[in-house]
C-alpha cells in the first residue's frame, strides 16, 4: 500500500532514495528530501507492508494532466518481487485521468510496468 512521505518517515525515505544513482551524494540526498517537503508539485510515497516499509517513488508534477516519476526504489531483500511494479500501478490507479510517465532514469522501468501488469 502506498502512504503519502511525513517528516517521521525522513530517515527510512532517505536510506532507500540513498539507492538511487542520482541520490549517492549525502548533501545531494538532503536538498532532494527538502525539496519533497517543500515543494507542492513533488510528492514522495512509500509502500508498506505489513508494518515493514519495503519501497519508495517520487513523482513531479509537470503540467496538468502529466506526473513524472523521478525516483522509484525497493529494499535490495524484496528486489524482484514485483513490488516497484505495483508501487507504479497504484501510483497510477491514484490519479485517474493523470498521465504517469518516467523521467529520464525511470522511463525504462515505468515502460516495462506497463508491459507487465501485476495484479493489486
């Protein structure tokens, strides 16, 4: 299940978004998690099961009507698990009428999401 990122989430939302090729930097890591705080038109959600907290995806708003994910990572343990897909499936089924569509890192994945439907 998806949940919306609040402060008491800081740390675990920085542990997986550390994963991501673009975020390695600490200082880097910080002004992006500031940003989703801060910044209307990004919004950070995590994927819970149970009580364990196993995934994260971050989205821009561009223009109405179109959503960029721009970070999307899962806990190397539950890798290949189908949990990013159903992370991106839900995005979507979140915002009807609302085009959900990678960024220049996520595009590959989001396009395979689409190929390889996972039932929710």
């Amino acid at each position: 299940m998806l949940i919306r990122f609040k402060k008491s989430y800081e740390k675990i939302a920085m542990g997986l978004l550390s994963f991501m090729p673009t975020e390695k930097d600490l200082k880097k890591l910080q002004v992006t998690v500031k940003e989703y705080e801060e910044n209307q038109n990004w919004q950070l959600y995590l994927w819970k099961e149970n009580e364990d907290v196993l995934g994260i995806i971050g989205t821009i708003k561009k223009e109405d009507g179109v959503v960029h994910i721009q970070h999307i990572c899962v806990t190397p343990s539950h890798r290949h698990a189908g949990i990013g897909t159903k992370m991106v499936q839900e995005l979507r089924s979140m915002m009807p009428g609302v085009t959900v569509c990678g960024n220049e890192h996520t595009a590959s994945f989001c396009e395979k999401c689409e190929a390889d439907p996972i039932q929710l």
